[in-house]
C-alpha cells in the first residue's frame, strides 16, 4: 500500500511516505485507521495508526494481522509494525479511549466488506497502548459485527456499538442458513455498549462529577477557562481532553481527534470536595466546531460536556 500527504485543496501530492507493508488495507478489504491522541509531551505531533485489512474480494480472503504507524510530519516517515493478537482482520474499528489506549473491535478474520462476503467473524475486542507499546485482550461479544457495523465514543466514556448488514436485503434470525453465504449472517438490530476498564467496578464510582466548565467557546492558544469538579478521593492525576468522535461508516472512521488540553494552573482546592483546574486548548491547528470535553480524574473520566472550538 503507497501512501502519501496529499492536499485536497490543491489537488497536489505534499510528500510521499514508504509503502505500508502488508495486506490491502481499503474497500473491499478495509482495514482501520486512528490518528493517536495528540499529547503535550510528545508537542502534539500526529502518529496515525492503520490495522487489519485483507487480499482480495472474496469470502475466503484471508486477513491481516499486522499494524501500522507512521508520524507524516517526521521528516523521513517510517512505519512501525505492530502485530494484533487473535490473528488477521478486515473491517475493524480504532477507537481512542479516555486512558490514551486505542480499543479495535468489530470486523472478520476471513472475507472482506460487501454483501454475503464475510465468513468468519471476530469477536474480541483489543485494547493497543501506544505509551507501553502493549496489545491486550479486553472483552469478547457473541454479536458478529460485519459489513456496516460501527462504534463510537459516548459523552459517558463507554462506546456504543452497532450494525452488522452484509446483506443487500435485510435477512432476520430467523432466515439465517449457515450454508447460504448470502443468508449467513443476520441484519443486526441489536445495540451494545462496551465499558472500557476506566469504568469497571469500583472505578465506576469515581468519576469526578458536577463538572462545570466555564467556558464553551474556544479559540486554540488563547481562551482559557476554569473547569470546577468534585472528587470523592485526592485528584493526584488530571487531564483534561478534547474530543471529537468523527463520523464512521464502513469501519472508516473518520475526523476522529483526541488532544490533550493544556494546564494553565494546576489543581486547587477549594473546599467540599470541590477543586478547579485552568486549562486551554492548544496553539495548534484544529478544524472548527462542536468537541467534547472530557476530564479525567485518576483515570476515570467524568461525563464529556460539549464545547466549540473556533479559530478566531
Ligand atoms: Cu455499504
């Protein structure tokens, strides 16, 4: 797979990168693709990361199991490789969870997008850190979620997911036949959501709560706004982000972007239980329009509220 830095406004090629190795990784063999949360430590410079993918169009293609990750702006690009666990995949979907980590979910290990062209679906959902570098196993479903599944950040940090109709016309359970591959799976009407383990036992009492943010209209490198919150335990670790989920079809997801804000003032105290902390977003390039804005406190995330970002 070539790949390149391409503006769509010139129509012109800005730079060209090595080529990804590995399988096809667009339609009808679509792998996933992230840009990782953009961090102050790393001077927000953009790492995308792009999994999965297939050989051919055919419900027998196999799938691959590699990743990889590419800074554009570096000036000699690489990719990095990484390996998912579980082996090969089409069709699945990077989502950046509140931790940093990426969650990849939904998709086949056999077969490719299209109607009747999947055979075996994959269950697992992964979690890939990119401070540790590790893949970890995080849940299992028993719902296929095939050609048309999609996955998305909610505003109370779990993921909301649904889909699945690799059929041309809708096919219920009940008209399911294994034998058939145009039968072989079910137009899916059943929603699931999937807790990140930011949120699993006792931690689900921690969220920091009655967040106010003072302002929700942000100019990148000038506003600055204080956000108020209780918190039952000591916040030894804050961060505050600003998100936005993207749109996704086809398991492409796209616009999707996580920064992390900066801290103008670092956490005080003021009393009930209540503390503030100023933040703004950075001086970098953003497009326009509505965010979400997450605060995490000791690692599990509050409930997001909705901003806007503006460029002047
Ligand atoms: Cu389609």
């Amino acid at each position: 797979m070539s790949s390149q830095i391409f503006n769509p406004d010139k129509n012109e090629i800005v730079k060209e990168m090595p080529d990804l190795p590995g399988m096809y990784r667009t339609y009808p063999n679509t792998g996933g693709s992230v840009m990782l949360p953009l961090l102050e430590k790393n001077n927000y410079e953009a790492e995308i990361m792009i999994c999965g993918g297939g050989d051919y169009d055919d419900p027998e293609s196999p799938t691959d199991d590699t990743c990889g990750k590419i800074r554009p702006l570096d000036p000699e690009p690489r990719w990095d490789i990484t390996k998912m666990p579980g082996g090969g995949r089409s069709m699945v979907e990077g989502i950046t969870l509140l931790d940093g980590t990426i969650l990849w979910l939904n998709g086949a290990r056999l077969g490719c997008e299209g109607f009747g062209t999947a055979s075996e679906p994959a269950l697992d959902a992964m979690v890939y850190s990119p401070a540790t570098k590790d893949w970890a196993l995080a849940g299992r479903t028993d719902i296929p979620r095939l050609y048309h599944a999609v996955a998305l950040m909610l505003l109370d940090g779990t993921i909301l997911v649904a889909g699945s109709n690799p059929n041309e016309m809708p096919i219920l359970p009940k008209d399911v036949d294994l034998k058939d591959p145009l039968r072989a799976f079910p137009t899916e009407f059943r929603v699931e959501e999937y807790t990140p383990s930011y949120l699993l036992g006792k931690r689900a009492h921690k969220r920091p709560r009655n967040i106010a943010i003072d302002k929700k209209v942000f100019i990148p490198g000038k506003t600055v706004s204080s956000i108020h919150f209780h918190s039952a335990d000591q916040p030894k670790d804050v961060k505050v982000w600003l998100y936005h989920g993207g749109f996704v079809t086809h398991a492409l997801h796209m616009g999707q972007i996580m920064v992390e804000m900066e801290q103008v003032k670092s956490v005080t105290y003021h009393k009930h239980g209540r503390y503030e902390v100023a933040i703004k977003v950075p001086g970098i390039k953003l497009a326009p329009g509505p965010y979400v804005i997450y605060l995490t406190v000791n690692s599990v995330p509050g409930h997001g509220q909705f901003v806007s970002v503006q460029n002047k």
